[in-house]
C-alpha cells in the first residue's frame, strides 16, 4: 500500500465521508464552525461522556447513571444555549438514548464470553443459545444461518485515545479502546443447531466506537471503524482486525463487529492519497519545489490585493485546483451539511482559480446543475466581485498561515527529539519524577469529567534521565553531558504540549506545562502515562534489531503544534459572506463602509478641571479622554492606535468602568489571555470596589483554568 504525502494526516472521520464526496470533508477540515449545533451533535455529545465516564468507572447502576447524565447536562449549558432547549428536556433525550447502556454491560463486560448471560467457565461455549443475554457480536455481513461469534470486553484501555499515524497518513481519536475476547466458530456452520460448533478465541485490543442512535453499521461508520484498526495495531503493536460499533439504542443493545476488509480499506486509502494530493497542493511551497516544505515564500506576493483578484505566481498557492470537482448529485448535495461552503468556494474560486487560464489543470468543475442553479444564486448572488475577490485572497493568506503548520507538525515524526530541542520546541530525554509525592503516576489532580477536565485530568513532573546526553553545549563552555537548563527553549508556562515515546508512540498524551524550572517541568495531560503497560507497548512496537534500553521510559515532551488551526478563523471569515451571514461587517471590513460616530448618551463632557468628573476618568491625559471620547461616539468600531506606554492599558479600563457606569455589559477580549489578564488585574488594583478593594461591578472570566492567571 503507497501512503502518498504521509506527513499528513487526514482523520478517519473525514475519510469515512469521502466514498461519496471527496470535496466535502476537504471542506470541512477548511472551515470549522463553531455555531453548527444540532440538538442531534448535542445529545451524542453528552451521551458520550456519559458512556465513556461508565466504562472507565465500571459503575452501570441506575443512581450513577443519573448523576452522570445530570453532570453532562450542567456541562454543556453553553451548547443547550444555542439550540435553545432546557435542562430538563437535554436529561430526557439523554436518558432515552441511555437506554442500551444496561444491557450492554451484562451482555459484554466479563472475562469470558456469556451465554444465555453465564460465563462460558460453566456454561460450555459450544452450547450457545441465540438468547437476548447472549453476548453475540453480530456480524451485518454474515448469514442468518451461520453461528454467531461471542464477544467479552475484559479491560478498558484507554478513552479518547488521540492516535497520529505518518505510516499511514491518518489520525483518529477512538471513543474507547478495550481488550477483547472474540469467540469465532472454527468450523462451518450448520443450518441447524444439532451440531453445535466449535470455537476459537482472539484476545487483542479493539476500538469501540459509541454510537448514538439505532440504525445498523452504515457505509460511515464502518469505514471509520475499520480505519481505527490500523491506528490501534500501529499503536499498541498487534494485529488488530476488527473493531466494534455500539449503538446506544439499539434493541438488544448489541455490539456489531467490523472486520478489516481488504478491499474496503484499499478503497479508503486511495480515496485518502487522492484527498492528500489535493490538500498538498495547498501545503507546498512553489510549484518547481513540491517537496520543499521549508521554501520560503515572499509574504508581500501574496497579500490581498482587492483591485488583482490573480493569486500571485510565486506562491504556488491555486495554482492548482486544491478541491476536487464537485459531485452535484441532487439528493447529496440538497441534504449536504457543507452546502454553503461549498457554493462559497465555487463561487469565488471558479474552477479555484481565475488565473491563468491557458495552464494545463488536473480538474475542472463541472457547470452548474439545473437542480442547483437557484439554490447556487440565492447563496451567492449578494456577493460583488470585490468581496469574491476579497474572499478568494484572504482565504489565500490563510493558506499560507497553514504552511508554516503543516511544517511544524510533521517535525514530531520526522526529527529526532534531540534535533527538535536543538530548535527550542521540543525536551528531550525526559522521565517522570519519582521524587515528588504529589505527581508521578495516575496522580488525578484535575479529575473533573466535562469539559473543564477533560485537557488536564493527570498532573507528571518531568526530569532529565540520568542518561541523557545534551544534543548540544547550552554554553561554548559547558559540555553536552552537563545538564542543560529547561528554561532555554521556546517553551513556557501555558504552553500547549504533547508526550510522546519515540520512535512510535506519538502523542501519547497532550495538555499544558503549569509549571517550569531549569531542572523540572510539571505538566497537565488528559491521559495517564502508565509506565508498566507502556513498557510493553514500547517492546511490541520496537523493531528486533532495536537494541535501545527499556528499563527506564524515556519521554519527549514536545510544543503542541497540531494545537493551531485556520479552520476556525477561516470559518469566521466565511461568516461575512454567506447569505443571511453579517452584512454589516461585510460592508464596513470589505466594502470598507466609514464607521459612523455620534455624540454619545449621555453626553461625555468629563474635563480633568470639572469638579463631577468620575474619579476613574480624572487622572487620564488629553489624547487618552479624546479616544475616550472616540469609543463612546462609535456606532460602528472605533480603533485606539498608541505606541508602547502611551496608556492604552489605561484607557482600556478607563472606558470599561466608564461603560459599566453607564449601564453596559462588557466583553473583553484577546488574543492572549495574559492580555486579558493585565486589564482584570488593572481593575482590581485600581479598587472603586467595596472598601475601595477590587472592581465594583462583576466579573465573570472565561477561559482554561490553566492558562488564566486570575
Ligand atoms: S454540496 Fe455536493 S459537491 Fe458540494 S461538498 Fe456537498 S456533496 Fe460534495
């Protein structure tokens, strides 16, 4: 099997979708939405957490149940919010698709297979009862006639396991990994049960993917899970070759097995070669060079030009068509969730590109469909040519923002971690910290289930190993075997981070560093690092020449770059243009429509001489009560530009006290939350509050509980 661009990798989700349409999970990995919410995604949401909270507890009692539900309800207030549905109706939907939970756990969690709901120990296997306790792994493929393989889930290993695979160019986070028992009839099966098959037993680990819902195994969720068995027999060293699905509501509440066909992940992957050739063109940097990640590209050719809508020449960004053409199959296009981008993306990149026509081109879209040429124009027939072109060269930036990603992530695998720490991204060498009592092993610090725990759940303190050799002098007069101080990378307190074992244990875990000092680093990571199983992992997955030491687990703890994205931001700048999208900021932003200023109400008439003047606006300069006084007539925006330690700052919470007294709400944001930090801290520390201390009005601080320094 040839895995085309390895260095990217496509996640089995998207992949599923592409036997139908290869442009719509391109789409969806271009431009991600937050505001997508379905009371659908919701439910299977919470359903999830409640599932996975009872696997990894073993606790399946009707009372716990219940609490898990209510906790998954109060965790995703913000989601019910949006589709605008109550506490009480989110527990309804919950519970009712909760129902199978029960009978899966009597039917499957057990050390050996059941029949009629009794370990085989004292039940012989050979006597199985088509029975509702029975735990048959139901197999869609295989015939009503033929004898049932058995399934018992002795161990869950791991939930949510974020696996990335270069060896196949895929990634994938796997709703739960166990260990399972399979019971196959070894020899053919009768018609009828008088002659009772014999079986034999696989005991390996398998994905179960948890679905919420009762429809049987679609082509979806099928190609997802087969996919799955490849990033798990890469991970944990073993043939993997089946995974399971669960359906939350299914009848029997039965587990459907998926075994890896050749021929279906051979169509997979090539559908996911051709995806990446796609995606490539978008990665590289200059035709001439298609392989030279590191090029680099000259900023000033590409930025947006709104009177040349032709990308620049050099970029070697649309060039080519970086979509594959689209399908215009009436009844998938009609029901596709990535409608609108699609017809964005057609519309302001016509065949990708407007430029140069007379090159030869790999694809070209097909014209518009009668079925789609009214749905076509109702979505863009609102946009000039100025904000196509506007799009076109935006959404162009962006891609070359992903470039610099694209190179970053890839360094995980393709740089030793010595090389990498050389860089300042990366420490290398690192083991845990057996001296601190209160970190190390499965020390659960952060157990909070729902989102606030989910990124740090485990606390690890990290030292050097005695071993480690320096990749290089920290100074020309140190040696390499001198211990070379923490503190002299790019990392930092906050920092995102992923942990890994080298050569194939990748991102074993990811979270944050809390806490940093030239000998140690203290990080929180949503999952545990159990060195005794990892051991063995690491001796499965070590080639037999490999003659490395294993007595001590030697981690590389690495800066997150899978952590950024443009897919988000690229989803805010689609919001401009879409029909019904935000047509005021789509005038002011790319029209570039004046911002219209009136005197504020009530008036601003706060002179420093004016005995009424608010004691919060008092001590501000000239300049700094001018722009406030700009902010406060803005119906639009209204700018505050300033060099370093002309009172910006200062303004800033000036105006909030200001809006606040007036009877507004604030929402104060940033790109950095120290940013946001600086101006809560000036508002504390500025008092006005009860007995002068704090602000005195509310503050309500969203963000991760890490990152936030209040
Ligand atoms: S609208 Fe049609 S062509 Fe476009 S992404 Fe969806 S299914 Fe594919």
């Amino acid at each position: 099997m040839i895995i085309l661009h390895p260095d990217l990798l496509l996640t089995a989700t998207a992949l599923s979708n592409a036997p139908q349409c290869k442009r719509k999970p391109i789409l969806s990995s271009l431009v991600r939405s937050t505001s997508d919410v379905t009371p659908a995604l919701v439910w299977g949401s919470m359903l999830h957490e409640v599932m996975q909270r009872c696997l990894t507890e073993d606790r399946w009692e009707e009372t716990f149940v219940d609490r898990c539900i209510n906790e998954a309800v109060l965790g995703g207030l913000g989601e019910l919010v949006k589709i605008g549905l109550s506490e009480d109706i989110a527990r309804t939907e919950v519970a009712e698709r909760a129902k199978g939970m029960k009978l899966f756990k009597d039917k499957y969690l057990s050390q050996e297979p059941k029949v009629c709901g009794k370990s085989t120990s004292n039940f012989p296997l050979s006597s199985h009862v088509r029975s509702q306790s029975t735990a048959i792994l139901t197999n869609t493929r295989s015939g009503a006639s033929d004898a049932p393989s058995l399934l018992a889930i002795t161990k869950l290993l791991d939930i949510e396991e974020d696996i990335w695979s270069p060896t196949f160019g895929l990634k994938g986070k796997l709703d739960a990994t166990v260990q399972g028992i399979i019971s196959d009839p070894s020899s053919p099966s009768s018609s009828s049960y008088r002659a009772p098959p014999s079986y034999t037993q696989t005991n390996t680990p398998l994905p179960l993917e948890l679905k919420t819902g009762r429809s049987l195994a679609g082509m979806e969720h099928r190609a997802q899970t087969m996919l799955y068995t490849l990033l798990l027999s890469e991970r944990y060293g073993v043939d993997t070759k089946d995974g399971l699905l669960f359906y939350t509501q299914s009848e029997g509440g039965e587990i459907v097995r998926v075994p890896r066909g050749r021929n279906e992940i051979r169509g997979l992957m090539s559908a996911r070669n051709e995806m990446a050739s796609y995606m490539w063109r978008r990665v590289r940097k200059g035709k001439s060079k298609a392989m030279d990640l590191d090029m680099e590209v000259d900023i000033e050719d590409a930025s947006p030009g709104v009177s040349n809508p032709n990308p620049p020449a050099n970029s070697g960004i649309e060039d080519e068509p970086f979509l594959p053409p689209p399908i215009d199959d009436e009844r998938a296009c009609k029901r596709c969730y990535a409608l609108d981008t699609c017809l964005l993306f057609r519309k302001t990149h016509p065949n990708h590109s407007s430029s140069a026509p007379k090159k030869k081109r790999l694809t070209y879209d097909p014209p518009i469909p009668a079925f789609l040429a009214p749905i076509f124009d109702a979505k863009t027939e609102h946009l000039s040519s100025k904000q196509t072109a506007f799009f076109r060269d935006w959404e162009r930036l962006l891609a070359l923002e992903e470039r610099d990603l694209v190179r970053f992530k890839r360094e995980l695998w393709t740089l030793g971690a010595g090389e990498r720490e050389k860089r300042g991204r990366c420490f290398s060498g690192m083991v845990v910290n057996r001296q601190i009592k209160n970190y190390g092993a499965a020390d659960k610090t952060g157990g909070v289930w729902g989102k606030e725990g989910k990124i740090h759940r485990y606390t690890y303190s990290f030292i050097r190993s005695g071993r480690w050799v320096a990749p290089f002098p920290s100074s020309p007069t140190q040696s390499p075997t001198s211990k070379l101080s923490l503190l002299n990378g790019h990392l930092n307190t906050g920092d995102p981070i992923t942990v890994s074992i080298e050569p194939n244990l990748l991102a074993l875990a990811r979270g944050y560093i809390l806490e940093l000092n030239p000998e140690e680093v203290v990080i929180g990571v949503d999952h545990v690092l159990d060195e005794s199983s990892l051991k063995e992992r690491v001796q499965r997955t070590r080639s037999a020449e490999d003659d490395e030491d294993d007595s001590e687990l030697v981690f590389r703890i690495d800066k997150d770059e899978l952590f950024g994205s443009m897919a988000r931001v690229r989803s805010n700048l689609a919001q401009l243009f879409y029909a019904g999208g935000d047509a005021k900021r789509l005038s002011l932003v790319v029209d570039l429509r004046k911002p219209i200023f009136s005197a504020p109400t009530p008036p601003f008439v706060v002179t420093p001489s004016n005995p009424s003047t608010p004691p919060h606006l008092a001590h501000l300069n000239p300049s700094q009560l001018d722009a406030m006084h700009k902010v406060l007539s803005a119906e639009d925006y209204a700018l505050i530009l300033g060099m370093p330690g002309t009172g910006k700052t200062t303004v800033i919470a000036a105006l909030i006290r200001e809006l606040v007294r007036r009877g507004k709400t604030v929402l104060l944001s940033s790109y950095t939350h120290s940013a946001v930090d600086t101006i809560l801290m000036k508002l504390e520390n500025e008092g006005g509050g009860k007995d002068g201390a704090g602000a005195s009005f509310g503050v309500l601080r969203l963000g991760n509980t890490d990152k936030v320094c209040l």
